[in-house]
C-alpha cells in the first residue's frame, strides 16, 4: 500500500514516514507542491497525506487538481483550525482533515477507515514475532530475549521493527536505509552496518554468527523465521 506524504517540516515529515514504514506501507514525500505533482505524474499513491501550508502555494490547490484526475482518499493535515477551511476543502475533495498536532494512532485509523469507504480493506499487519528465546512486539514496542527486557535505542528499534514486517524475506540495503533513515540516506550503507552490528551485539548469543538477524550477502538483511 503506497501512501505520499507532502509536508515541509522536517521533523513531521520523518516521524510520518518512519511510523507508516513500520506499519507496513511503501511510503514516498513530497516538500513543495511542485515536487508532489511530478511525483503524481509519475505513479499513483493509495492514499495521499498532505499539508496545506507548502513553500510554493497552499495545499487546497492540489486537493482541486487531484480530484479532477484520481479517487484514492486525501487526507489533509494541517495547524489551522478554522471550520470554514474545513468545510470547503471536505467539500472540493478531501476525505478526512486531522488538525495539528495529532497521534500517529489517530492517523492510521483515519487512512483505515478512508480505504475502507473506498472498497479496500487493509491485511492485517504483522506487530509480533517469536522465534526461540526472542520475542519482539511492537505495538508495545518491548523485545524480549531470554525473559529479560532488551533497552534499544530508538533507530535501534525501527531498523528491528522494518524487519518484523518482513520476517523470513530479504529486505534490500537500499530499502532499509530509506524506511528507517529516509531518503537522502540512501547510500550511506555505514549506518546500517553500524546498527546492525549493534542489534547483534545485544541480540545474538555470538554476534559473528548470528541466529536470528541474518545477512544476504550483497542484498540486504532478513530475521530469521525457522
């Protein structure tokens, strides 16, 4: 389920997108209008998050723009809180409009329930994983290993949480660095030899030949399911 975020702050930007990348979906953002209509051009998102107040114009713009074209659900995030506002872009074409600041919880339940009036039903993501001693949940975000509670670091935890989601399959370099860090950390290849070395050091019993976070040589990284 692919989902584009168009928002200009940073740090909402990268909190939406690490949250909905452990949640499963293949997330892509946008900073300006410009950059989301050619993004739109290019392919198609299931559901779009967007911001109103962008550098090069105001987001109801492309709420009009888009609803002359496509029907996959706009959620509009914004600060204002004026009831007109509203209105007039629930009116134009947006299916929901969250106010900020908002919980990422809120969030996922209104894309939920926006596919959901659109004829799509969302699988059900995968939040546990248990293999011998370690067991990992994530919507308590508690990992357990021998029946004792492992302290991670936050990049700690999502770089093991994006490949809770994908237990048993390979999960590219590439796609690590971009769900966990973001893009313009895609070739920094460093960091996630330095967090995996980490994650195995406090999670295998001998790091160098590791049980549950295995290596795919020249691929990327893949947990363990057997």
């Amino acid at each position: 389920m692919r989902v584009l975020i168009v928002e200009d702050d940073k740090e909402i930007r990268a909190l939406m997108r690490a949250s909905l990348s452990v949640e499963g979906f293949d997330v892509q953002t946008a900073v300006s209008l410009s950059e989301a209509t050619a993004m739109l051009n290019n392919a198609v998102p299931d559901v779009l998050l967007l911001d109103l107040g962008l550098p090069d114009g105001d987001g109801a713009d492309l709420v009009r723009e888009v609803r002359q074209r496509h029907s996959f659900p706009i959620l509009v995030i914004s600060a204002r809180h004026q009831e007109a506002q509203k209105i007039q872009l629930l009116d134009v074409g947006a299916d929901d409009y969250l106010t900020k600041p908002f919980s990422i919880g809120e969030l996922l339940a209104r894309i939920r329930v926006a596919l959901r009036h659109r004829g799509t039903a969302l699988s059900a993501a995968v939040t546990e994983y248990k293999l011998d001693d370690l067991q990992i949940d994530l919507n308590t975000r508690q990992v357990i290993l021998r029946q004792a509670i492992l302290h991670l670091t936050k990049t700690e935890f999502n770089l093991l949480a994006r490949l809770v989601r994908s237990s048993g399959k390979v999960v590219t370099h590439r796609q690590l660095l971009l769900d966990v860090w973001g893009d313009e950390y895609v070739d920094h290849t460093h960091y996630l030899r330095l967090y995996m070395a980490q994650l195995r050091a406090k999670i295998e019993i001998n790091p160098a030949e590791p049980r549950y976070l295995l290596t795919d040589t020249g691929v990327g990284y893949r947990l363990a399911v057997v």
